[in-house]
C-alpha cells in the first residue's frame, strides 16, 4: 500500500484510502468540483475532483474506502492528489486497521503508568477522585484510553488522549519535585482530568470528529461537569480542594483567547497551562517536522499557521 506520508510529487496513485470528507465547491468560473480529504492510519491528503462529469467517477459518500486513481502535485507547499477515477472499494479491498492513526507508543503500558502516578497520591479525596474516572470506571477508562486528544491539531490518533494526559501528568510531576512548594496531588489530579471532556467532545474513530456537546460547550466546560459529577459523589470532599480542581480544568488553556473560561489564578493552575501548551505545542512541531512535506534546500519546512511561524528541523 502507497500510504500518504510516502507520496511524492509526480507519483501516480492507484489506492485505497477512506474518504473523510467530501464537498462539492465551485472554481472561479462557477464550474463544480469535488473536494476530497482522503484519509490513512500516516495522515490526511487534500483531494480535487476536476472533472465531475467523467466516465471514471463512481458515487461515493464520505466515511466509504474508496479506490482512486489520480496524480500527486505540490500546491501551497502540501501534496495534492488530482482524481482522476475514483469509486466506493469492495470489502476484501481494504484493511480497515491501515486507515486509522494510532499513537506509537503502547496504550497498556501508558496506562499503567498513568494509575501508578494515581497510587502515589497522598490526598486520599483527590486520588479517590481520579481513580472513580480511571480505575472503577472500566467503560470510561477503555474509551479514554482509545481516544484522540484532537481532531486534527496534536495527538489526533488512537490513543493521542491518553498520550498527551500522561505526557502533562508527568510533566507536572517533574514541576512539584522542582517547585515543591506545589501542591503535588492538586497538580496531578488536573493534569489527569483537564481534557475528560474530550471523550464527548470528539466522536470516536472513524468518524473523530465534533459531537453536537463538542460544538455547542466544548471539552473544558464538559471536562468540568463531569469533574463536578463525580466530586458530589465522594462524601466529605473538602468543597475549597472541590472548587480548585474545577479551577484547574477551566483554565487549563491559561488565556481567555485559548477558551478558558477563566485565567490561572493559582500557581497549579498555572504549572498545568504550561505544561500542557508545551506538550500540545511540541506534538505540533513533531507532527509536521515528521510529514514528507516538501522542504527547501535548507530544510525549512515552511509556515505553520498553528505554530505561526515557518519551521525546519534542528540541524543535528
């Protein structure tokens, strides 16, 4: 199989990738064309369809595998394919295993890392707190565990949400041990919790995408009111720790143009904006250096509009 991050310019195609999305637009002249997102487990790819009319164009909706024939071009420093005969694939003709990112790293392993730092909290609401989501809740811990962290921006895989969650957690891990005057189990607990709203924020794969929640109060107001749920569920939680662990995941984002509903306005808070824009940031950078884009003779990458900046790799 030609997976997408091989392709080249100039390589004709004859493949199956899962159409993702499919819209008919309209050229400067009012002539109809089709804009395809093809999709693999290595990426996504930028389809056209010129020529609507053609004999070779089959019918086939988005979320069909589709078999299709065209030739990759370069346009605005990003591959393109133009179809040229495209149709709904037959079962048999694909894997659907071949069509789905999934993180690199292993999600049993993850997981057992992410209890472990669970196990070594001292606060005994705060761990019963995390381990009502991760520990006694199989069924949110299986969906967690298989999630992306995002449709298409960081950690848009299989299992990017528990990768990205244990990523923070244990960068905020290594802040309490080098700032002790931290609070260790409050960092943590947010660091674990501040993106549980993503699991109803974003459908699960194939489709991975917005839910009608994700769109009309996204992951940090649907992180907090699962947060909620659960803390009113434990007898006794201290109701100043109740309101800091909600303070944490609503202003996780640590600026009101990010989508946090409130600034930090604690020093967790603001350990955990930091460590989870610059896992976020990094995966970005990593996402893009990692793509066979086309790259001037010096490497450059060119401009990231999430990153705001033209990009290469270190040298060395």
């Amino acid at each position: 199989m030609k997976y997408i991050d091989s392709l080249k310019d100039g390589m004709h195609v004859k493949e199956v990738y899962l159409c993702k999305t499919k819209t008919i637009a309209l050229t400067k002249t009012g002539k109809e064309y089709g804009n395809i997102i093809l999709q693999d487990k290595t990426g996504q790819l930028e389809a056209k369809i010129w020529d609507l009319n053609n004999p070779g164009i089959g019918d086939f909706s988005a979320m069909d595998y589709v078999y299709v024939e065209g030739n990759v071009t370069v346009f605005n420093n990003a591959n393109q394919l133009n179809i040229s005969r495209v149709r709904k694939a037959s079962e048999g003709e694909y894997a659907p295993s071949d069509y789905f990112p999934m993180t690199a790293k292993d999600i049993g392993e993850m997981y057992q890392e992410l209890k472990k730092l669970i196990q070594s909290m001292q606060n005994p609401y705060l761990q019963k707190l995390c381990r009502s989501f991760f520990v006694d809740d199989p069924a949110f811990a299986k969906a967690f565990c298989r999630h992306s962290a995002a449709k298409s921006v960081h950690h848009g895989f299989i299992g990017g949400l528990l990768e990205h969650t244990l990523s923070v957690t244990q960068l905020c891990d290594l802040c309490a041990a080098h700032y002790p005057y931290l609070n260790r189990d409050l960092l943590l607990t947010g660091a674990m919790l501040h993106d549980i709203g993503k699991t109803r924020e974003l459908s699960a794969f194939p489709t991975n995408d917005y839910t009608d929640a994700g769109q009309l109060l996204g992951h940090i107001i649907i992180g907090a009111q699962m947060a909620e749920d659960r803390i009113r569920n434990i007898e006794g939680f201290p109701e100043k720790l109740h309101t800091e662990v909600i303070h944490l995941i609503l202003s996780h984002h640590g600026e009101l143009e990010f989508g946090s509903p409130k600034k930090p306005a604690l020093m967790e808070a603001l350990t955990l904006s930091f460590a989870d824009n610059m896992d976020a940031k990094l995966e970005t950078m990593y996402e893009a250096l990692s793509t066979k884009a086309p790259q001037n003779q010096d490497g450059w990458v060119g401009f990231n509009r999430l990153l705001d900046s033209n990009i290469r790799k270190t040298s060395c």
